[in-house]
C-alpha cells in the first residue's frame, strides 16, 4: 500500500472515531500513530472505562501529555519529547481502556 493510501486509511479511522484530524500538535512531544491494521480481538478492561493515565517509570522529573483517544484500533503511539529526546512506544486496541495520557521521564533530569 502506498504511503498516501496509509495516510488516507487512518485520517479516516481518525474521523469514524471521533478523534481530531490531524491530532494537535504539542510544541514539547511528537506523537506518530503506527497502524498495525487490526481491530481488538478481547473486550476492554472494565476498571478503566474512560483510559488509563500512563505514570513516568520513576520518581524522576517528568513531563505529560494527552494522546489521541481512544486509537481507531490496535496498534502503537511513538511518542518523543522534543526537548530532551526520551521516547516510547506505547500499545493501543482501540477500545475504552486505551492510553488517554503518558508522562515520559526527563533524560536531563530537569523539566526544561
């Protein structure tokens, strides 16, 4: 599939789900969405019906930032700081217990 079709595929999975297109974009984070094609196989987690709020790994300075929610289905978020260079990737089903937010530790130590 050509690269234009995949951009085409998720702007409309963006938009049958009721997520912003294009997602804002963050001065401090980039956030790419990975599509890996797949629609949720299991049913959510009902302890968290409205997403899951993902904490920094450590006590540690730290900065937030909401994600598009919930994904149009599975796949994953790349989501780097743009300011000291921490990334991650995170998993998505597109379901109700989707990621909503990450905090991502600082690689520097102090928020900038």
């Amino acid at each position: 599939m050509k690269k234009s079709e995949q951009l085409e595929n998720l702007k409309k999975a963006f938009i049958e789900n009721d997520i912003p297109w294009p997602w804002p974009k963050s001065p401090r984070f980039r956030i790419e969405w990975i599509d890996r094609g797949r629609d949720p196989q299991c049913k959510p987690n009902p302890t968290y019906p409205n997403g899951i709020d993902l904490p920094a790994i450590r006590d540690l300075p730290a900065c937030k930032t909401d994600l598009p929610y919930p994904a149009p289905r599975c796949g994953l978020y790349y989501v780097e700081c743009l300011v000291c260079g921490m990334n991650a990737l995170i998993t998505t089903a597109g379901r109700p217990d989707d990621p909503r937010s990450v905090a991502l530790n600082c690689k520097r130590g102090t928020i900038q």
